[in-house]
C-alpha cells in the first residue's frame, strides 16, 4: 500500500467518524423536537377542551344567539329554555320590563344576576354537589313560598335598599306567603299595588315581579320598577348571565380615594382612578368576565389601560407555565381602551376555584360507610 | 458581581424597598408565603438574565486567543487531538461559569435573606439552570470560533443568538399546546433559554422543577459539541 492509499483510507475513516458523529448530533436533535412536538399536541389537547368550556364573553344582544358551543362533555339536563315572563303592565308598549328599569335607574351599586341561566351551568352544578343540604334548604323553604327555585325563578336584582325577583309568579300569592312569615303585617296600597309591611321589613307583588326590601324603602323601590327607565339609558347596556354597576363607592371608600402617601398595587390604582364600573359575566364551566370602567374626568383612558395591561402581564408571570389550564385561560385576557371606557376581559376558572383555592366541598368528598351525604 | 451585590446591599433605594416587602401586610390570598414566592421568582428572573448575558459577552473572548497555529502549535504537539482541544476550551470555560455562577447564586440568596426577605431555598439552584443555558449558547460561540476565530465576532455571534433564543421563545408558536408540525419541531430543537428563566422563577417560587427545558437544552448541547468535534478535527490548516 502506498502513502497515497494510507492518506485516502484515513480520510475515509475520518469521514465515516465525522458521519457518526453528525447522525448522533442529528439524531439527538430530532429526539428532543419529536418529545416537544409530542407534549406540545398533549398540551394542545387539554388547551380545546379548555377552551371548549369558556363560554363566549359577554356582548350586547347576546340573549339573541347562542352564547356558547355546547362542549362534548357539558351536562345534558339543561332545562328547556323557557320563554321570559310577559310583563305585568301592558301599559306602555315601547317600555322596557320592570327589572330591567329597576336596574337601569341611577344607584351606587345595583346587579342583576340571571338566575335561570346560571342554575342550568356546571359552575352552578358544583356548588350544589358542594353543598347539597343548603340547597336542599333553600328550595324547600322557597317551596313553601310557592316558588320552584329550579324553574320560577328568572332574574334577581339587587341594591342596598332591596331586590327585585321576575320569575313565574302570576296569579300566585308569592308575597302574601312571605309576607305571612311575619309578625304584625300592615297591608296597604300603593300606585294600584298591595304593600305587605311588618316593622322593619316589606314586600310587594307586580303580577311576575317579586319587590323585598326594607319598610322605609318599598316605595322608591316599586317606583323603581314601574316607572320607565331614563331616556338616556339604553336596556341593550344590561346584558351577561351577571351585570353589576358600581360607582365604587361601596367598595374602595371615598377615603381611599383621595391621594394619599401609600403606593396601591397597580389594580387598585386603576380601580381608584375610575368613577364607574359595569361588570358582566356569562358563566359555564367556566366564567367570562368583562368590565367596563369610565375614568373619572382628568384620568387618560390610555394611560388606565397600560396600567391593567401591565398588572396582567405580572400576574401571567407569577402563573406557572406547565399549568395549560391557567395558560390558556391566561391567554384570553385582553384590555382595550375605547374612546371614554376601559375594556378588560378575563376568563376565570370556576369550577376549578374549589380544588386551586382549596374551597370546601364537603357534599363531594367521600363519606365513611353508613353516614349519607344529604341529612335525612 | 460580589463588589456590585455588596453595594446594593448597602443601597438606601433597596434596603427601603425591602423593608417595604417586609412591612407588607395583605389579606386574603396574598398572604406572607405568597409574597416571599413572588419575591424569589423575581430575584431568580433576575439573577437569570443578569449572569447569562453578562457570561456570554465575556467568555466570547476566552477561545480565539487559544487557537491562534501559534500558540497552540505545541499543545498540538502533545498526544491529544483537536477535537479534544475543543472539548477541553468548551469545559474550562463552562468550569468558570459554573463556579462564578455558584458564588453569585449563592451571594444573591444570603443577601436577600440578609434583607429580611424570606426567599426559598430553591433560589440557590437556580445557577444550575443558567449554566445550562449558557453552555447551550457557548457551544454555538465556539463552534463559531473555530469558523472565524474572532473574539468580536464570537461576542456577536453569542449575543445575537441568545437574542433570538429569547425571542423565539416568547413567540405564540413556542407556548405548550401551540406548536404546529414543522414549526413546532424547530422549536423543539432550540435551546430552551425562555423557559429555563420560567423553570428558574418556579425554584424561586419554590415550585418544583420541569425536566424537559434542561434535558432539551443539555441535547442541543451536546450536539452542537458533536459538530463542534467535526470541525475542530478538519481545522487543520
């Protein structure tokens, strides 16, 4: 063998090495893609089902279409859609139904909660497998009121004078059954309606609509519902299975609204520089969240914006990113800032808020042998 | 690094900030455990980027000196191969991080605790993953060495690739559950720098530790040496 020869079988030895090792490097590469391809499509799995049961964020006229896709695993016993209560004063054609205006004149605080939807969600289903004799207790005690919890009940509207009930209740003596709980009840009319009224406490009955509330205001409360909605006021603003109005009052405290020498987290901050916020939610498995907030008047709508965008950015970075869950749920949340309004959506963990927060849920753990879940 | 921890020790701006955490007193959820989660994951987000970039610039300059023919003419002449030469630079290099990240891991630990700030043990693991991750990077600069043997261009080439690492990671199509065919394997081959910073802010959150950012980014490692062998032994000029 020539030196020549020597020379060329050691550079094909050399390249038969170099060729090993290249395929091991190409090798080793390709094992990692393939494993993160192959969580990833894991990840991507759960991320649809996830998805699958956000129900759609709240918008105006949704009660028009439907809200959300009904996921594989959604329960099935939804109860049929019933239609809405007719309204008990045909009076005024063009006027909205009397718990819509009672929700939609001026208040510091008022929510309307549509309580057909949300007992037909999973969210709803959870909490009563959680606490099966609580409920058991409310609808036997609304049972002897004359109202079926399950399918009386339309919508609730609260404030911090009273509430107001619209479900199926014509022609069924709902508040003279309340009414007959009391002691020493006072009936009285007012604007063609009967007022049942103990010492402290008062009730009224417009055809489908329920009014509670203390003695001193069952009036301005009645007045409420049936006196027409403002004219400037818009009936299509009151929409989502949960629509709360606030001016913040309740909840920050005219104190705290002053500027003083403690820096608030920037959430507060952007709370404290509004001067109303509408909340709306739809719920399924999962809850859809939209607030509104109106600066209050030399407050930049931008400026509120970068801030909730930033405290959302630091809270997805306290999120721990092998949660998909969270992740994807994360991955929903916008803000936007329209001409006079700050836009925030967040989609919520509902069900889920039992095992991550560690809420009881007694009804659901496993009983020891002998002992029912439900008292007798 | 100790001289700058030890001023910022010292720092009016931070001993306040400190005391500010330490006076911090929330309801609810946000309890004191919480607060010293939060704490470590953004001493360990820091400490992270800190080390990592300010390592890759400075080791940039350790190889192409060494591969100079005639400097290495007589190391060459001892029994040892090219190859080796390459895998004995990338591991004296890594040596150096690794224990200059382990003094500043630690320095970083004692000195939040000193504040009164109380961040989790695992803060102190943290080094492991940035050596990680600067090996992966380190690997690409020397493999660039030995193609042009410039400690510029080495410092560019570190840089420029731990930037795009950084924004390749934060793309949507590099999240979980995002990935699509062709795409998703070439960010399955890629260093995972982003999510070693997550792994290294969830051992400060004390939080456990995902395997897969470090094993994927110790393979890209190991491959990149690989080629780096190949190209050491066909530098022969």
């Amino acid at each position: 063998m020539t030196p020549v020869g020597q020379k060329q079988s050691g550079e094909r030895v050399r390249a038969r090495r170099d060729l090993r090792t290249a395929g091991a490097a190409i090798l080793l590469l390709a094992l990692c893609g393939g494993i993160w391809l192959w969580m990833s499509a894991t990840a991507s799995e759960r991320r649809e089902k996830v998805l699958a049961t956000v129900p759609t964020f709240p918008v105006r006229g949704q009660d028009q279409q439907s809200r959300r896709a009904r996921p594989a695993a959604a329960p099935q016993e939804r109860a049929p859609d019933r239609a809405p209560p007719p309204a008990p004063e045909p009076a005024q054609p063009a006027r909205t139904d009397p718990i819509t205006s009672f929700v939609l004149k001026p208040a510091p605080y008022v929510a309307l909660v549509h309580v057909n939807a949300l007992l037909n969600t999973p969210l709803f289903a959870r909490i009563k497998e959680c606490v099966p004799v609580g409920w058991r207790q409310v609808t036997e005690s609304m049972e002897q009121l004359g109202i079926d919890v399950e399918r009386d009940v339309d919508r609730v509207a609260m404030m911090a004078d009273g509430m107001a009930l619209s479900g199926f209740f014509e022609g069924k003596p709902i508040a003279r059954n309340i009414a007959s709980q009391w002691s020493e009840v006072e009936e009285r009319s007012y604007r063609g309606q009967t007022l049942w009224m103990s010492r402290s406490r008062a009730v009224a009955q417009v055809g489908n609509l329920l009014v509670l509330g203390p003695r001193d205001s069952i009036e301005p409360l009645l007045d409420r519902a049936l006196d027409p909605a403002p004219a400037a006021a818009d009936p299509q603003d009151v929409y989502g299975d949960v629509f709360v109005r606030t001016d913040l009052t309740a909840l920050l405290g005219s104190e705290s609204r002053r500027d003083d020498a403690t820096a608030p987290d920037p959430m507060s901050a952007v709370l404290q520089a509004l001067s109303s916020v509408v909340v709306r939610a739809n719920v399924w498995d999962l809850v859809a969240l939209s607030v509104e907030g109106k600066p209050q008047s030399g407050k930049d709508v931008r400026d509120l914006a970068s801030m909730a965008r930033g405290a959302l950015a630091v809270a997805k970075e306290q999120l721990d990113p092998g949660d998909v869950d969270l992740a994807t749920l994360a991955s929903l949340a916008k803000v936007d800032a329209s001409k006079d309004a700050l836009l925030i959506d967040l989609a919520l963990p509902g069900s889920e808020l039992f095992d991550k927060l560690h809420f009881p849920c007694p009804g659901a753990e496993p009983q020891a042998p002998g002992v029912s879940a439900v008292a007798p | 690094m100790l001289v700058t921890m030890f001023f910022a020790l010292r720092n009016d701006i931070v001993q306040g900030m400190a005391a500010s955490a330490r006076q911090f007193r929330a309801g609810g959820i946000v309890d004191g455990t919480v607060l010293a989660h939060a704490l470590g994951r953004g001493a360990a987000a820091g400490e992270y980027w800190s080390l990592l970039v300010g390592s890759v610039v400075l080791s940039a300059l350790f190889a192409p000196p060494l591969l100079e023919p005639r400097r290495n003419t007589l190391l060459l002449a001892q029994p040892i191969s090219r190859a080796d030469v390459a895998n004995g630079i990338f591991l004296s290099v890594w040596a150096l991080a690794v224990a200059i990240f382990g003094v500043s891991g630690i320095a970083v630990f004692a000195g939040l605790r000193l504040l009164g700030l109380p961040v989790a043990p695992g803060l102190l693991l943290v080094p492991l993953l940035i050596t990680v991750a600067f090996a992966a990077i380190y690997a690409g600069v020397l493999l660039a060495t030995y193609l042009f043997p410039n400690g510029l261009l080495a410092a560019v080439v570190g840089m420029t690739t731990l930037l795009a690492l950084l924004v390749a990671g934060n793309t949507e199509a590099a999240q979980p559950g995002n990935a699509r065919p062709l795409a998703g394997f070439f960010f399955g081959i890629l260093p995972k720098l982003v999510d070693l910073h997550r792994e290294a802010m969830r051992l400060g959150g004390d939080a456990g530790m995902g395997a897969f950012a470090i094993g994927s980014t110790v393979a890209y490692t190991l491959a990149m040496l690989l080629v780096v062998r190949i190209v050491a032994r066909r530098s022969e000029r």
